[in-house]
C-alpha cells in the first residue's frame, strides 16, 4: 500500500541558513557527461538540462502543461504538420575558457541542435561518438520534410506526417538547446567531444569544475535571461551509499535530496527541520531481458521468469511499503494510455511448466546485472537483486549477480551485452517518449532499449498512437502496446515508486513539475 506520513507534507520551523552560503544537493551518481542529448541517465540529465541549458519550451510546476523558454511562442497548422517557433531575442551564451561567444542566441543554434541528431554526417554529431539515443528511439531521422528558419528568429518545421508527441520532444532534455558558434569551433579544433564535457548554454548555472566520484560545482550566470538565480553557488556532492545520503542531509552537509530510501523517511517525518514533497512524475522500476541472448530468445522462458517473482515482497522489502506493486509497464494512475491491470501474484507451478516446455526442466544459469546502491526509481538494487535470485532459485535459475558502477552498466547495455538487468525510467509524460525508448527497433541500435527486442506490432502500435492527435483516440494504441508486451515480456515492470524530493526548512522554491524534481532557478534562502 502507498504511504507517506502526513507530517513530511508539513511545513516546519528551522534555522535560517546564512546569506550566501551555497546550496549543496546530496546525488547518487555522477553524470557521465554535460550534453543530456547523448544520455537518458538520469544524473547527467539533472546536472546538465534545466542548470546549464535551456529548452525551447518547458514544463511547469504543477499539472502537465507547456510553458515558454526560448521559444516566446508556438504556431502549429491544423494539419499538424508545420510547427512554428518564435524565438526570443536578448539571450547571452555563456563562456568559457575556451568559448567566447560572439553574439546572442538565435535560430542557427536551434537548427544545429537538431540537425545534429538527425543528420549522422553533421559537424555536430562527432560530438557524440555513440550516437543520440534519444533521437534514435524517436523516428526523428524520417519526421522531418524540412526545417528553416525564416529570419534569425523563427525556426520552421515542416513534418513528413503529423506526430502528435513533438511538444513534449521539445521540452524534453534530450533537445536542451547547444551553441551553433561553440560547436563549429570545437570541430574546427578537432575537438567536438569537448562539448559533453565543458559545457556551454544559456541556463541559469555554469558548471566550473567537476571531481568525479566526489562533487559537481556550478555558479550563478549572471546574465540568465529571466533573472539572476538567488543563490549564487550550487554544489551537488556524489554519495552512492543511501544510508550516507540521508545523514549528511540530517547532519546538514547537504540541504536537498530526492533520492532517499523509503526505510530513511520516517527520520525526517518528526523532524522540524526538514519539508518533503511528493513528486508528480511518472516513475517506475524494471527487470530488462534481452531476447538476443540465450535463454532469454524464448518467450515462455521470460514469462516463467517474470511470473515467479514475488513483488509484493520486493515493495514491502527494498521500498519499505512505499510503492505500488508493477502490474504493466507504467502505472494507469501516472500517466494516460494504461489499462489499470490487477497485479498478479507469483505461480511457480505455471512458471516451472513453461521452462519445462521450453527445455529447461532443471533451470539454467543466467546473470542479472545491476548498479550499486540505488536510484530515484529503485532505492537499493542490490537487494532487489538478491531477492529475485531467491524466487528464480524454486524454478532451479542459478543467478550469478553482477554489480558495476551505473555509467559502464548503461554503456554495456546499450550495447546488447546485459543478459538481464534492473533499471528503472521515469519522467516520460507521453506514452511514446516511454515507449519509443524501451519497446522501439531504433532504440536497438544504440538506444535504451536493453531488450533488444523489435516486434512489428509494436512497431505498428507506435505509429498509430504518433498519428492520432488526442489522447482519446491515441490511449488505444498504447493499451494494445502494454497488452503485447505482457505476452512477450521484453521487460517487466516490479514497482512503481512514490518518490519523495526531501529539503531544507530554510531552502524555498522547491516545486515539482511533471518532468522533474524541482526547477533550479527558482531556489532561494528563506
């Protein structure tokens, strides 16, 4: 059952902290890189999109809807397939040692940052050797019959047919918007991989020095476009051990975190000192098979496995009662296009029949990898993993478990290399941007989806749903979706997490919106 003390949702008197003193937020993991185009990890995405860069267009706190960012305004034709973005004047670049810009953002840049996801022969893709996964899983190298600007501020798109997801691309990190000027001297330099690593864009903070393994730094631009963030400094300190996470948060060594186990809550619910707010995106955690690798090829094996494990006791065990129990693959109460599915309960019998059917009476050894401590969608891997060896181990599965840090893990499983793995996805607020990145065949190929796994139907499903235009006429597409995948299991979903982002009393401006935690800029000391 989802529960969450009433007194974490109060708030409470504390001390206010000095003027000036920067804001430290307890992670855990770093990034593996500053350009969120190039990772759906979920570190990089909240150390570079919404800090250093800007979208076109973003969400706003509270209930899903688009607001303006770079883009002052949006013109789409009744056909939907001209969108027109009318760009704000007056945004500085920020700079560096190695970038000093010479003008103000425009439509060139708006052009590069697509352009170079689109186009693999782009000056701008070598800034990403292993390609865009994003873009790979989105269809984007067939949606567009043309992009223009008209002046240096308008951008004009043209589709090849209506795709009813694109809004949300556009707030999405994944097309936070990058410097034309900086990227085409990087490459002039030979350098263009430089752009993931000494970041350049427009966003409220500049990062000035990164420690990997220790703490990211960032200071206030002073020339962002909207205002000058009220804090100065913001440091995010990497602390993989969740147990270390919250002590520092209650010792006051760091004032936000929003990945805190559910078991280290109630240690702040009688705690004056502290507010916690729940968050309002869509979250959920998986168990990935890859259909490429025996005996995963098997689609009665990935059904026995996934039938005999017991998530109830997973929620009850690795989230301490607080989450709902996986039943398809996100929850129908998080986002639209879900059929509400009754969990069900583990059958051993029926799981030991199919393996039976499949060839493997006596089990098979299989690996499950897995990252280290835990993440916002699963708070300890390493113990969900160790429950399912449990279960798998009745149906005579030897499960070796490996652990790797969380930047290798993606980077082998992007590559096909994971037998099985735990992971998790959250802040989609379309089903396309779900599934197009777990379920798609581009996303096969350098993308997300660790399943390897292409299935016409599926293919067919993604289509339809891109070409409705409301959500009444696209939620059957995707319901069709969660059906073909509870039959195939490429995935299955265990969990889904009722995250919690828990702050200082003296730290104000912490509001959710639908895509993320909270939103930088608008921090300040109370």
């Amino acid at each position: 059952m989802t529960h969450l003390p009433l007194c974490l949702l109060a708030l409470c008197t504390a001390s206010v902290l000095p003027a000036g003193k920067p804001l430290v937020i307890c992670a855990d993991a770093d990034p593996d890189g500053f350009d969120p185009a190039q990772s759906a990890n979920d570190a990089t995405l909240k150390a570079s999109a919404g800090r250093i860069y800007n979208n076109l267009i973003e969400y706003a706190p509270g209930p899903f809807k688009f607001v303006p960012a770079l883009a002052e305004r949006w013109d789409i034709s009744p056909d939907g397939l001209v969108y027109t973005f009318h760009l704000r004047h007056g945004v500085a670049w920020q700079r560096n040692a190695l970038f000093k810009p010479s003008r103000e953002f425009n439509a060139d840049d708006v052009l590069w940052t697509l352009q170079r996801q689109i186009d693999p022969a782009h000056p701008g893709a070598k800034a990403a050797p292993a390609g865009f996964p994003y873009a790979n899983a989105g269809e984007w190298k067939n949606l567009f019959k043309s992009i223009e600007k008209p002046d240096a501020y308008t951008l004009r798109l043209t589709l090849n047919k209506p795709f009813a997801p694109l809004l949300e691309r556009f707030a999405h990190p994944a097309l936070s918007i990058v410097s034309a000027e900086y990227g085409q001297q990087l490459d002039k330099a030979g350098t263009p991989t430089l752009l993931a690593s000494q970041p350049i864009g427009t966003g409220p903070y500049q990062m000035t020095n990164f420690d990997k393994g220790a703490q990211l730094r960032y200071e206030a631009n002073p020339q962002y476009w909207r205002h000058k963030p009220a804090i100065e400094r913001l440091i995010v300190a990497t602390v993989p051990d969740p147990a270390v996470r919250a002590q520092k948060l209650l010792a006051g060594e760091c004032q936000l975190a929003d990945t805190i186990k559910p078991q280290d809550l109630p240690r702040f619910s009688g705690n004056a000192s502290f507010v916690a707010t729940p968050l309002r995106m869509q979250a959920s955690a998986q168990l990935t098979f890859n259909v490429g690798k025996k005996p995963m090829d098997d689609k009665r094996v990935r059904q026995a496995l996934a039938m005999a494990i017991d998530r109830a006791a997973i929620v009850k065990v690795v989230y301490d009662g607080r989450a709902e129990v996986g039943s398809s693959p996100y929850a129908a109460r998080s986002l639209w296009g879900s059929e509400a599915v009754k969990a069900a309960e583990p059958d051993l019998a029926q799981a030991k029949k199919l393996l039976a059917e499949a060839g493997y009476p006596n089990g098979f050894e299989l690996e499950l990898w897995s990252r280290a401590g835990g993440s916002f969608t699963n708070p300890n891997f390493p113990l969900t993993a160790q429950l399912i060896q449990a279960d798998w181990a009745k149906l005579g599965v030897r499960l070796k478990l490996v652990t790797m840090d969380w930047v290798e893990l993606i980077k082998k499983a992007r590559a096909g290399a994971a037998p099985a793995l735990l992971t998790g996805w959250s802040g989609a607020l379309d089903p396309d941007g779900f599934y197009s990145n777990q379920a798609s065949c581009d996303a096969t190929h350098n993308g997300y989806n660790f399943a390897q796994w292409c299935h016409p139907r599926a293919e067919a499903a993604l289509d339809a749903g891109r070409l409705a235009t409301s959500i009444a006429s696209r939620s059957p597409h995707y319901i069709e979706l969660q059906k073909l995948i509870a039959d195939e299991v490429p995935f299955t979903t265990l969990a889904y997490p009722v995250p919690v982002v828990i702050h200082s009393r003296s730290l104000g401006g912490v509001e959710p919106t639908a895509g993320d935690s909270f939103k930088v800029e608008q921090l300040f000391w109370r």
